[in-house]
C-alpha cells in the first residue's frame, strides 16, 4: 500500500530532526484544535497563514508538508467541496487497480480534487479541516447525557459536533458567571466563592482543545459540573431577577445605619433592621430575599419621621448661618456706603443660597448647599475688600 499521498505539492527535507518535526506537527495539531475549538471550523488557509506569519517565519510549503503528514497520519480529516477525505480511503484507491472506468474516473477526480486545493493558494480556504471521530459510542452518550442534563436541549451528535455544542454552552455559562463577578466584587454581593469555583472549573474545561480529551475530562468532572450548575440556577436567579431588591436592601441598610440607636428603641423597628442586616451578612440569603421589600417598609416607617425632623432643623441650622453672614456683609456695605449694584452683587449669592437651602431633601444637599454658601461668603469679602481699595485711591 503506498503511504505517501501526493497533495500537489513539492515534498521537502526538513532542515531539523525528527523529534523537532514531531514537535512541529504538534504545534499544528495544537492550532487546528483550539481554532476549531473556539470558532467551531478552521480551513487549511487558517493554518498556512497563521504559521507563515510566526515570528520563525515557517514556509508556506512547509507547513503544506506537516498538514499533510497529520492527514496521512489520520490525525486530521478533510472536508473539500462538501465531501469528507479521510486518509485510509484515499491510501485504498490509490492501492486498488483501476479495474472499471467509473473506478478510474473515481480515483482521477479524487486525486485531481485534493491536489487543485492543496496546490493552488486561493482554493485553500474551501479546504476545511476536522478532526476524526475517535471516541467510543458508549463514550459519547455519557456525554450526551450529561450535556443534557446540564442543559436541557443537547440532542445526540457526532463526537466533534457535540464537542462544539457543549463549548459553546461552557462559554455561555463562563459569560454569565464573568457578569456576576463584576457586580459582586463591588461588594455586599453574595455568591462570590461560588462564581470563582464556577470560572474555574470553565476556565479548565475550556482550555482542553483536543474532541477526544474534551469529552474525556467532561465526564470525569461530572459531579462538579452538577454542583457548579446547582449553585449556577441560583446565581443566575439572583443576578438577573433579584438584583433589584438586593440593591435596594443595601442602600436601605447604609441609610438607617446612622439612626439605627433610635430606631431600635422601638422593638418592631428593631427587629426588622436587625433581620435586614443578617440578610445582608449571608453568604446565602436567597430564600430570605422575598422578606426584603416588607422589613424595608416597617423600618422605613419609622425612619422617615426622624429624617424629616433632622433635615428641618438641619436647614434651621444653615439658613441661620447664612443669615448671620448675610447680616455681617450688610454691615460692611452700610460702612462702605456701597451702592445698590455693589449690595446685589454681595448679597444675591448668599440669599441664593438660602433659598437653595430651604428647598434642600436631604441632608448631604443641605451641607453642600452650606458649603457652596461659605465659599462665597468668602468671595463676597474678598470683593468688597477689593471695593474698599478702590474708595482709598480715589
């Protein structure tokens, strides 16, 4: 049986020994399995290509030669217009005595069919590469099952078109947990250790580009597969359906957390804040979340009353500031004698600000409101002791 199956181009020496080849055909093997991988196909253009452009600057007909060493090998299988060319079919034509003229015309066309697309440049990108179907049957439908059972929908395939579906659902599954992470490492999320666990076992699934070894380290993670996707139904219910109310029970705790020594006096009130922030503090609450929105309610309730009276007499408070600095520069213009544009331009900020004051919903824009006011009040002096230079050098 002749072995060596001619593609249409020129067989080379290789420069470098033979554990060096085999490192090379490797170093391929590799590429075509993680292209595939990833994009789901790779064409003999792909790997041409990217070899030609590394940075040892590879041959294009080299790498020709290590394709073709794979594919006789039967580590690789072709598909070419539509037609799948495995290497053990073309070494028994090329075996077998043309003995009919439809077998002569079968074997001219098959020849004549790889050796176009393997000699001419442009028809390298309808050569598709793909590799052979190796595992067992038995193999395959553990896989299938287990795909199944994670999720739902995987119906029974070939090996590398079940590879390529549970990839694809792995990398979905990567994605989401990738979200969840961003919230939760803004703190106060939960889940944390459960999403890391998650990646991390992806992350390793998905660096396994070889079909066969995919399949095998899928089953043999079978268990942690089922409880990463137990803790998964959970992460994704909270990050995607509950988030909300998660948002709110934080922004809830950090606000009443300043009036939680009143709040408490009352042991309803107390006991429903004291609920939230053990709610808060639970590696995992969510069961606990339906009760969140209720024991917002009780506590804010009670808080609100309190709130309105610190932010009256918080405005009391600043309005009279202002209006002692408001007075003190009326003094000053009164001793300067200023006219009415110079009073407008020395008391309109401040009384501005008043009003902003008076018109304040919180605390924090009451403060600001303050500063802002002090600030220029500051201003205000500055300019009349600007003015007041201005009258010393008439």
């Amino acid at each position: 049986m002749n072995k060596n199956i001619n593609m249409g181009f020129s067989q080379q020496t290789f420069d470098f020994e033979q554990s060096h080849e085999q490192n090379l055909k490797k170093d391929v093997l590799a590429f075509i399995d993680s292209t595939i991988a990833e994009t789901d196909q790779v064409t003999l253009n792909h790997v041409v290509n990217h070899f030609s452009m590394q940075s040892d600057r590879w041959s294009k007909t080299a790498t020709l030669n290590l394709v073709n060493e794979l594919f006789r090998d039967d580590k690789i299988h072709l598909i070419i217009d539509g037609t799948k060319f495995l290497s053990e079919n073309i070494k028994v034509l090329l075996s077998e005595p043309a003995q009919s003229q439809s077998k002569f015309m079968q074997k001219s066309k098959t020849l004549s069919t790889i050796k176009t697309h393997f000699s001419e440049p442009d028809q390298w990108k309808y050569v598709e590469i793909i590799k052979p179907e190796v595992v067992e049957e038995s193999v395959l439908l553990r896989a299938q099952h287990l795909g199944k059972k994670l999720f739902k929908n995987v119906a029974p395939v070939s090996q590398n078109r079940l590879c390529q579906k549970l990839r694809s659902r792995l990398r979905m599954w990567k994605s989401d947990l990738e979200e969840f992470q961003k919230v939760a490492a803004t703190g106060d999320y939960p889940g944390t250790n459960e999403i890391l666990k998650g990646l991390y076992l992806l992350n390793n699934l998905l660096s396994i580009h070889d079909p066969c070894k995919f399949i095998e380290t899928f089953l043999n993670n079978e268990d942690r597969l089922n409880d990463a996707y137990s803790h998964f139904v959970i992460l994704e219910y909270f990050y995607k359906n509950q988030i909300r109310r998660w948002k709110a029970l934080v922004e809830a705790v950090e606000d009443y957390k300043p009036n939680r020594m009143i709040l408490e006096k009352d042991p309803d009130v107390g006991k429903a804040l004291e609920t939230l922030c053990n709610i808060l503090k639970n590696p995992k609450p969510y069961n606990m979340i339906k009760k969140i929105k209720s024991l917002i309610s009780i506590v804010k309730a009670a808080n609100d009353p309190i709130i309105e009276k610190q932010i009256t007499s918080a405005k009391a408070l600043a309005v009279e500031r202002i209006e002692k600095k408001i007075d003190k520069i009326v003094r000053i213009l009164d001793e300067k004698n200023a006219n009415g544009d110079t009073r407008n331009k020395a008391l309109f900020p401040l009384q501005t600000g008043k009003k902003k004051i008076k018109m304040a919903s919180n605390i924090k824009n009451i403060n600001d409101c303050m500063n802002e006011a002090i600030e220029q009040f500051d201003d205000v002096l500055d300019m009349l002791g600007w003015y007041n230079t201005l009258i010393l050098h008439r």
